[in-house]
C-alpha cells in the first residue's frame, strides 16, 4: 500500500467521522425538542370555564456545554490529525530525498 493510499483511505475515515458527527449534533437539539410538558387538568371541583389559561413560554438563548465541548473536541481532533498527516508526509518526502 503506497503513501497516497493510506492517506487517501485516513481522509476518507476522517470525512466519514465528521459526517457522523455533524449528524449527530444536528439530530441532538431536535431529539431534546421532543420532551413533552404534561398537561394538567382544571383544579378539583372547578369548571373549566373558571380556570385561567396557563401560558407557557420556553426562551433558550447560548449554546449548552456539551455543545460547546463536541466543537472543541472535533476542533482538536482535527487538528491533531492534520498534524499527522503532515508530518508524515513531509517525513516521507524526506526519507524519499535522501
């Protein structure tokens, strides 16, 4: 297996994991959005007509922590594997030279 290859199939696991990744942190909002609030019924002994109605509203401003941390770690993931292959690139380049 040459050079070109193995850095060719190390690329195409990279994109495959980053793939994976950014489907992962598009779906995880989505899948937390599904929590249902319960929903109670007027107070015992009551009418309906004498409940008030119950406004509930949700503001989320930021980013969570979790978040935060899969972009740092994908951040640093990619830079370390960037690292790599050139490093050993420029190793071979000078293996090949010499």
């Amino acid at each position: 297996m040459t050079t070109i290859d193995r850095i060719r199939r190390l690329i195409g696991i990279l994109a495959a994991s980053a793939g994976a990744l950014l489907a992962l942190a598009a779906a995880s909002p989505a899948l937390a959005a599904t929590a249902r609030v319960p929903v109670y019924g007027p107070p015992a002994g009551t009418a309906p007509a004498q409940v008030p109605a119950q406004v509930r509203t949700v503001i989320v401003a930021g980013m969570a922590g979790w978040q935060i941390t899969l972009i740092a770690l994908a951040a640093a993931l990619a830079a370390a594997t960037v690292a790599v292959v050139l490093d050993r690139a420029r190793t071979a380049r000078r293996a090949a030279a010499a």
